[in-house]
C-alpha cells in the first residue's frame, strides 16, 4: 500500500455549498459597510435613521464597530440601510 493519499476524480471532488451565493454582503466587512453608510449620509443622517449612540455621540468608525460587532439588533439595522441604499444608488443609475 502507498503512503500518499488517494485523490477522488473531479467529478466525485466535494463542493463547496453555495449558501452565500446570493448574499449580496457576502465578501463586505462590517467596516466596509459603516464607512461607506457614514459617507452617503454623514454622520448626523446615519444617527437619524438609526437612532444609536455610536452614531450619535461622538461617532467614528472605530467605537461604531465596537458597538455593531457585539449588538447583533443594531447590526442588521446597519446591514438592512446598506442594502436599502445601494437598491436606491442603483434606481438612480449611479451602481
């Protein structure tokens, strides 16, 4: 017997499954994202929409990540404005 292991063919290969296929925050990072919602709308906007103190007090990056990465209600607040502005950015032809 060989030491070196067997190979399947191609065709009996594992797949990989598909489950972000989808997603359209798939490959995003959460800092992508804040960055990307603080420069459309400016901090003030962002506190308006989602009314949270990271966003409100003294806001950054940096604390709103801090925030968002252990408050998982406020971080799909933040995931569900991302993609309600890209939908609008792309009705207005600029995505």
């Amino acid at each position: 017997m060989s030491d070196q292991p067997v190979n399947p063919p191609d065709d009996e290969a594992p797949k990989a499954p598909a489950k972000q296929a989808r997603n359209p925050l798939h490959g995003l990072t959460l800092e992508a994202i804040v960055t990307a919602l603080a420069d459309h709308y400016g901090w003030e906007e962002l506190g308006q929409r989602i009314p949270i103190r990271c966003f409100n007090v003294d806001p950054s990056v940096g604390s709103s990540l801090r925030f968002l990465r252990k408050t998982p209600w406020a971080r799909e607040k933040v995931e569900g404005l991302y993609l309600f502005m890209q939908r609008e950015e792309r009705r207005a032809g600029r995505g």
